[in-house]
C-alpha cells in the first residue's frame, strides 16, 4: 500500500499539533475504504476561517481534495468551529467515495450481464 502525502494549510488560523492528530483520526475511515490500488499519491486539505472580522455563524471551513485513478475527489464543509466543519468534511468525502465505488460496481456487473448475454446467445 502506497502512503498518501498529506499537505495541510491553514488559513487565518494557527496549525497546531491538536488539530492535525484530529484530521489524522477523522480521515482514518477515507484510507480504510479506498482499494489499495486507489490510494492516492497526494491529498490536499485547507483549513480556516473564511473571515477574520466574523465571530458568530459559520466561519470555520474545511476542504479535501485528491485524485484517484481519473477521478478527482473533492469536498468543503463549513461550521461553527473548526472540528464540526471537519466532521462534515469527512462525511462528504466518505459518501462521495462510496457513491463512486457503487456506481463502478454496477457498471462492471452491468457489463458482465452484457458478456453473458452476447456468449450464452451466441
């Protein structure tokens, strides 16, 4: 299994080590459902505020982005605070991970019915 470079940049906020260990922790779930043979070569995520005069509201954000196999993966989540908009981050990303791997395993059956249609009538 190829490991996955990770590059992390903060805006409007400080980098801590707290916050990279929970980004760490929350996308463990996006490396078990990816196929080793997915793994991506690089992921780039983007943390901030998307103000700095803003206090109240929404205005923490959290975006992910990497390309698997000529498909590019993308997701950004706003929140109250930096933890809930990488929550939210997450989730999308798994469920867009998830809905691409449904999609490729109903085209392969699709075409395996196909293959057995055309040998069996042959």
């Amino acid at each position: 299994m190829r490991t996955t470079r990770t590059t992390i940049k903060a805006t409007n906020i400080e980098h801590t080590n707290a916050v990279d260990a929970y980004l760490t922790k929350r996308l463990a779930e996006l490396v078990r459902i990816l196929e080793p043979k997915e793994q991506s070569e690089l992921a780039r995520i983007e943390l901030g505020k998307s103000t700095k005069h803003h206090r109240t509201g929404e205005v923490f954000f959290a975006e992910i982005t990497f390309h698997v196999k000529k498909k590019d993966f993308r997701a950004t989540a706003t929140g109250a605070d930096l933890y809930e908009a990488i929550d939210k981050m997450q989730a999308m990303i798994v469920r867009e991970v998830k809905r691409h791997h449904d999609h490729a395993r109903a085209e392969r059956k699709k075409g395996g019915r196909e293959f057995k249609r055309r040998v069996v009538r042959g």
